[in-house]
C-alpha cells in the first residue's frame, strides 16, 4: 500500500513538473509575441501616426490613463484618439521589459517613449496592459505614461 501512494505522489509530482515547463513556455512565448506587438505597434505610430495607431491597437473596453481625466474607457477612448492631430509631432516607444501571464493570454510592457517635435524631443515613461485575442492577435487595454526630460536640440 506504501508503494502505491509513493508511486501515485511521484506521478503527481511528476505531472506538476511537465505542467510547470508547459507553462513556461507558454509564458515564453506569449512575452515575445507581445514584445513584437509593441514593436510594430510603435513602427505604426512612427510611420502613420500616433493616433492611427492607438486606435488600430486598442482593445473594444481599452482604457487610457491620461493627466487631467478621469480614465477613458471604450468608445470613449476612440473618442478621445480620433481627433487628435499628429501630423506635428512623433511618438514612439520600447519596452524596457514584458511580462506574461502563465495562461499567456494577458500581459503587461513597460518602458521608455520619445516624443519628438521641431524643437524638442522629450521622454518618458509608459506601461500597457495587452490582452491575447483567440486569433493570436494583441490589443492593449490600458495605456498610461508620465511626461518625463524634455531635451531642445
């Protein structure tokens, strides 16, 4: 009888072990897929704009985290993006690092953003929150950031 638990305790750590790496993996991957995202993300806003992109990107239910407001959520924060004029300025970003959840279906980036105008660049800093579509695409669901050094050329 106590071999039996011994070799039912073994197989149950033994499962726990080959989930834990499946799990990794998962984590593993789901990181890269969303450190890619946010890299074509901010190539998006470079080559189109920021807005166009904020808005190709944002979730349904995304919200925006933004000085000065209560958070915008949804139709609100497609509201809010859609009118703003970016043809004076560029926004782009990296991560500084990116976490997944150990389902991989949700995770988080955070870094460093440059926004450049004629006459100055300023930085800062920025995290968002993504969500893994059935599909295998990412949306983010938050955006936030914090103005940051301005430096004039």
């Amino acid at each position: 009888m106590k071999s039996f638990f011994i070799v039912i305790l073994l197989s149950a750590m033994l499962f726990s072990c080959g989930q834990k790496k499946y799990n990794e993996t998962i984590v593993e991957s789901a990181v890269e897929e969303i450190k890619k995202t946010e890299s074509e993300f901010s190539n998006l806003s470079a080559k189109v704009g920021m807005r166009k992109a904020f808005l190709q990107y944002l979730d349904t239910n995304g919200v925006l985290l933004r000085s000065g407001h209560n958070p915008i959520v949804g139709k609100a924060a497609r509201d809010f993006l859609d009118p703003i004029n970016d043809s004076a300025f560029t926004l782009t970003w990296v991560p500084s690092a990116a976490h997944a959840s150990i389902l991989g279906d949700m995770g988080y980036t955070y870094g460093i953003y440059t926004y450049k105008d004629k006459d100055t660049t300023t930085y800062g800093t920025y995290v968002s929150i993504w969500k893994r579509y059935p599909d295998g695409t990412w949306k983010y669901v938050l955006d936030s950031g914090n103005s940051g050094i301005e430096k004039t050329p």
